[in-house]
C-alpha cells in the first residue's frame, strides 16, 4: 500500500509539473499519464476507465431547477 501512494504523490507531481495550463509541453504530458497509467504487469489486460452517471428521476430534477430559480429583486 504504502507503494501505492508512493506512486499516486509522483503522478501527482508530475501532473503538476508538466500540465499544459502551468506551461508543459501537451506531448510529454500525454506521454507521461499513460506511462503512469500503464498496469505494471505486462500481461495484465489494460481496462477501459468507465464513469457512469445515473439520470436522476424526473421529479428530481423538476425539484432541483425549482430551487435554483430565484425571483428577481423588486429593487434595480
């Protein structure tokens, strides 16, 4: 375990480092996140990174727009 987050903290830096809006190259950032993404094995198959957001009923999300809709102020 205590490798694990050894190599989260060096992603982690390294995204700081190198990310294209603090100014790195886009090509050695894109290079560098898939060497760190690449399973250690090389015999493990590599999964795809799926995320998956669940709709929210309708009555959920009436609820939600109705409570972000805020009447104007009388005052201007």
């Amino acid at each position: 375990m205590n490798e694990e987050l050894r190599r989260k903290a060096r992603r982690r830096a390294f995204i700081r480092t190198n990310h294209p809006d603090r100014g790195g190259d886009t090509a050695v950032f894109i290079a560098g996140l898939a060497a760190f993404d690449e399973p250690d094995p090389p015999e493990t198959p590599r999964l795809v990174r799926v995320t998956v957001v669940r709709r929210r009923p309708l009555l959920v999300r009436l609820l939600r727009v109705l409570a972000r809709h805020r009447r104007p102020t009388r005052v201007h």
